[in-house]
C-alpha cells in the first residue's frame, strides 16, 4: 500500500473506530477466528485481566454496549445492571439458560442468538450416537482395531433401529430435524414439548413419564431451564423400560445422571448416547466403565462448516447493531 | 425329515440358527470337521442341502464332492460364495435372504458415515481416557449436505439413499445401466461418480464384474477430502491400494465392514482416526438375524416338502 493509502486507513481508523464489544471468557468460536473477529470489533477481554469482573466492568466496559456471550458463559443480572449502555448481547449459542433474559427484557437489551445454525449438526450426532448405541459402532470398531476380531471371533450382536418408537423430548428445530432424520429409517416419531405443535402429525404427549412408557427411545432436544432440570428423572427412566434408550444432546442437567448411571448399571434400561453431562468435562467413572453406553465430548455444533457460518452470522448481528439494521437472528424475548 | 442330511459350509455361531436346524435335519458343522475329505466321504450320500453365509456357500470343488446336493441356502444375500452356474449346471435351488436385512445394512451405512465424519468412535475414546478434561475435541466435518454417490441402486442402495436425503444429502449413482424411474443423478462410470461426490457407498453385489471396483483411479477420484464406505463385499475394494491411499492422506476417510480375507482387516488402518473398522456387522442385529434364520430355514422346509421356495435365486 503507498503513503497515501495508509494515511486514509489511518484516518479512516480514527473517523470510524472500530465498535467495542465485551467479552467476559473466550467463546470456542475465538480459538479459530478470533482474527476474522477482531478485523470489525475491538473486544475488551474481562477474563484476561487481574481485576474482579465488577471492577473490571466498572472501570473499562461502563460505555460498553454489545456483549459477545458463549453458551456456558453466565450473563448475569449483575452484569447487566452495570453496564448502562449495554443494547445488545450476542451469544454463540442456540441455549439461552446462561443469559437473564428477564433482566434483558426490563432494560430493552436486544439478545442475538445461533438460531437453528446449529440444529442440522446437533441432530446428525443425535441420531449419529443413536445408531451407534443400537448398532455398537464404537464397540465394534474397538473391537477390531484391539485385534480381538481375529482372535476372539464373532464380534456380539446389536438392535434393530427401523420400526422402533423414538421419543423426541422437545420438538423445537433440533427436535423437529432429528424426526426428519428418524422417519427415513422407518421409525415412529412421537414427542413432547410445551406446547402441541399443531403443524406437524406426530402422536404428542403433554408429559414426559407417558412419553417415555410409549416408547423405546427418548431423544432429549429441549433446552435447560427450571421446567427441564432433572426433568428426566428415576420415574421417566424407570418408565422406559430395561430396553430403553435415551440419548442427549441438550444440557447434561435436563437428566438425573446419577439416578441415569444406576438405571444403567443395574440394567433399568438398556443403554444411552451423551453428548453432554451435568459436570463437564467430567464424566462420572461408571458411565466409562460400561459398554453399552457411547460418549461425545460436548460437540455436536463443532463443525467446521458450521462454525464458519457461526463466525459470519456472530459478525453480521454485531455489524447490524451498530449500524442501526435490524438484527440478523433475534431472540423474541416477549413472552 | 431328520435323517437328510445339511452341511453348514460356514462357521456360523448364530445359535438360533443352529438349533432350529438341528430340531428338523441332521446337522453337520463342516468347519470344526478335522479331517474334512474323509467326512465328505463317509457322509456324502446324506447330505442334500448346504448352509453357507458371506464366508463360505458352495463352490464347485464341494458342489462336486456332493452328489445328493438338491439346495444351497444362504444366510445372506450376497451370492458370491456359491457357484451359481454349477448349481444351474447340476439343477441345484438356491435361496439367500433379501429385504429382511435391508434396513440395518443401509442404516449401518449411514451410521458409518455419521461415524467417520464426526469422528464418533475417536471422541468416544477421547472422553473414556480422560483427554477430554485436558482440553475441547477439535472440529470435525459436517455430514448433512454432503453429496453422496452410490455404486449399485438395488434395494440396499435406494434404502441408503433415502436415508441420506433426510439429512438434504444430494444423490448420485453408478449402475450397470441408468435407472429410468429414479430421480438421482446418474454416473456412466465409477470414476466419473468419485470425482462427483465427496462420500462413495459400495451397496452393489459382487460379481466378476464388480471385483476390484474400488481401484486406484477410483480412490485417486474420490480424492483427500472424500470418503469411501463399503458395505458390500470385501473384493470390492483393492485393500492394498485403499490402505496405501488412507495412510498417505490421498483419502480423506473411509468406514468399513467388509474386508478382503475376515475376520483379517490390514494393521495399519487401526491408528488412523479417520477410519472407522466394523466386525462384517451389516445384518448383525438381533431381530435380523432371527429372520434371516427363519428363512433359510423356511426355504429347506418348503423344498423337502415339495412346496415352492421362500426366496428363491435359483
């Protein structure tokens, strides 16, 4: 670039700075583009600093107005009340457990979300995790690179997935693209949720325990809030019977895992396939211990593509914000 | 009928199977048989029916040394291991087992792509030895959207297809001839299908024709950020240019149930992440192989009762 050229950047730099937006820990979307980030938005990094998050804010983020929030990264009413000029908090999540929404909608913060970026991955490894605890994928594939194929013989058999009744525990978008997938291998959907869809012609159950009592797989696809904590409980689990299965990809906390580890040590039910847990990233030593159980490291929305689209859709409402455009992917917080 | 006499070519350990044989017809177990020439020899007048599987049917060495054999019935649907034309020479019937066992072979299918993409099996591991509290498991590949080319659009093949279109997977095939009441998009030849879709599927019989399927062209086709699955046969594929191709990273993946000399699968695709081995599992559930069992043995009943056949090849 030439004298002149730099010299307009520069100027250019200094007419238009670049926004500030706050960010109180590195959302994983930072790990791998955080320069792409960066080239728009000049970030004030709360957990980089010494100083306690209060003062932190007071004292460098009091004219801040976007927050940048990730999906285990609690914004909380606090938060909010001490920073004046916040309009607008974005998160990298579809989840919004982690945000006071409340306190939102009383100061008229606008809150930006994933929306259903994520849904497609998240119900591949739903009915990824699925297929994989009826057919033992990981099982199998341990068994062979073990060498016990050659020397051990037959490896054991598996279930059948097509003609199962699955139960989807919240038909939201994820819910509702996990049924889509599911019905291709011939399996019966049913499901619950708040509210009865009435677009769509799956039987539905206002309560989970007959959900569970009417099926042989619950697929949990709801969010985490105090309706869904530890919704899926002795009962419902009990209610699924010794050939249930359940598999998770919403909050670990939506089930009762201690109550889901017995259930499965003592044969209540026949297995499970978790993507996420109520302690991450610990996982309680009975579940690694058992065979009839595949695990997932909280990643289904990892993708690369997906987090690519995460990274334009973060950038493009941060953009829409401060430049007065209506918002790209909005949570409807009248509720 | 308990005095005719079944040969089980194969070392089958489905005990379902075994037992109802064995409650209707005198069962022998060839492969624990030590001394197989001198039990052909002593036995050979009885036995008029074999039972053989993917690893063992009937070949024209056996069919020869069998000179009361009235039917082969397979448990499977492959024919590969029999010789049919020495059955149709000598006017032997044969059965296999088609439909029963398409949907798990095809959601198998789908399984191994959704394993090998998202790295299931690796990220299994990653949690069961500790790693994950070390730190986050990298990005993986997304499956929906992914173009799916299949080699063979019999029932397997159009089973898997309409599995991948749930997941908005555009489909592609290669078969002998082009299929006028399909929609997908159709191949003239294998090569051009790999180099037109990132994830390959094997789901066609095999046959003179289609061993070796899976060349190098094809591999070098499919390329660094594609994914071969094979679901057929182990011939199908030239494992030793497959192996080469996956640990020289001119493959982006693979999953595998099939191999060419089982239960054998080549050591140097166990530490490759992106490589998901399978024990030959396709038809291996529960409730599958029962029905399998119920028509290999519903075929033999139905022919030494003069009724017509189950599923009849030949």
């Amino acid at each position: 670039m030439d004298c002149n050229g730099y010299r307009q950047e520069n100027h250019d730099q200094n007419l238009f700075p670049k926004p500030k937006v706050l960010v109180l820990e590195p959302p994983p979307v930072f790990k791998f583009h955080e320069d792409k980030l960066s080239q728009k938005f000049h970030f004030l990094k709360a957990w980089d600093s010494p100083l306690p998050l209060d003062q932190f804010l007071t004292t460098h983020a009091h004219s801040v107005q976007a927050i940048l929030s990730h999906g285990t990264c609690p914004v909380t009413t606090n938060t909010i009340r001490l920073l004046p000029s916040l309009g607008l908090i974005v998160t990298t999540s579809s989840g919004l457990n982690q945000i006071d929404l409340q306190e939102c909608r009383r100061r008229g913060v606008s809150v930006a979300y994933a929306g259903s970026l994520f849904s497609a991955d998240v119900a591949d490894i739903a009915v990824g995790l699925l297929i994989d605890a009826l057919r033992k994928i990981s099982a199998g594939n341990h068994y062979v690179t073990q060498g016990l194929w050659a020397n051990n013989g037959d490896f054991s058999l598996g279930s059948k997935l097509g003609g199962r009744k699955v139960g989807i525990v919240g038909l939201g978008s994820i819910g509702l693209e996990v049924g889509k997938r599911l019905e291709s291998f011939g399996c019966n959907i049913l499901y619950s949720s708040r509210n009865k869809k009435s677009s769509v012609s799956y039987p539905y159950y206002s309560n989970v325990c007959e959900l569970a009592a009417n099926c042989e797989v619950l697929i949990i696809c709801c969010e985490l809030n105090d309706q869904t904590r530890h919704m899926i409980n002795k009962e419902v689990l009990l209610a699924s019977g010794k050939k249930g299965l359940i598999i998770n990809v919403g909050r670990g906390a939506i089930i009762d895992e201690q109550e889901m580890v017995r259930c499965l040590i003592q044969g209540e039910i026949a297995g499970a396939g978790l993507d996420v847990f109520e302690n991450e990233p610990h996982v309680p030593s009975e579940l690694i211990a058992l065979d009839n159980v595949v695990l997932s490291p909280h990643r289904a929305v990892h993708t690369e593509e997906t987090l690519m689209a995460l990274v334009e859709l973060v950038m493009g409402n941060l953009e829409a914000f401060f430049s007065n455009k209506p918002l790209l992917s909005p949570v409807i917080l009248d509720e | 009928m308990e005095s005719i006499g079944v040969l089980m070519t194969c070392p089958l350990h489905d005990p379902y199977l075994v037992e109802q044989l064995e409650k209707r017809f005198t069962l022998f177990k060839f492969h624990s048989i030590p001394d197989k020439a001198h039990f052909l020899n002593s036995n050979k007048a009885s036995i008029r029916a074999v039972v053989g599987s993917a690893s063992a049917g009937a070949d024209a060495k056996l069919i020869h040394q069998l000179p009361n054999l009235e039917i082969v019935s397979s448990f499977s649907v492959g024919l590969d291991k029999i010789d049919l034309a020495k059955c149709r020479e000598r006017g032997i019937r044969v059965t296999n087992t088609p439909d029963v066992l398409t949907d798990d072979v095809a959601d198998l299918a789908i399984g191994l792509m959704l394993a090998v993409l998202r790295r299931l099996c690796q990220s299994d591991r990653y949690v069961r030895s500790g790693q994950w509290k070390r730190g986050e498991y990298k990005l993986t590949t997304k499956f929906t959207g992914k173009s799916v080319g299949i080699i063979g659009l019999g029932r397997i093949g159009l089973a898997i297809a309409k599995r991948a279109e749930a997941f908005s997977c555009p489909i592609s095939y290669h078969t002998r001839a082009e299929k006028s009441d399909v929609k997908y998009k159709y191949y003239p030849s294998v090569v051009e299908l790999a180099a037109n879709c990132q994830i390959l599927v094997v789901a066609c019989a095999l046959t003179e024709e289609t061993r070796h399927i899976i060349n190098r062209e094809v591999i070098n086709a499919l390329g660094p950020k594609g994914v071969l699955i094979n679901i057929g046969r182990g011939p199908h594929v030239d494992e030793p240019e497959l192996v080469s191709a996956l640990v020289e990273g001119r493959l982006g993946g693979a999953g595998l149930d099939v191999f060419q000399d089982e239960p054998n699968v080549p050591e140097e695709l166990f530490g490759l992440e992106n490589v998901v081995l399978l024990p030959h599992v396709g038809s291996g559930t529960m409730e599958t192989r029962k029905e399998m069992a119920d028509l290999v043995v519903g075929n033999l009943e139905a022919h030494f009762l003069n009724k017509p056949l189950l599923t009849p090849v030949l």
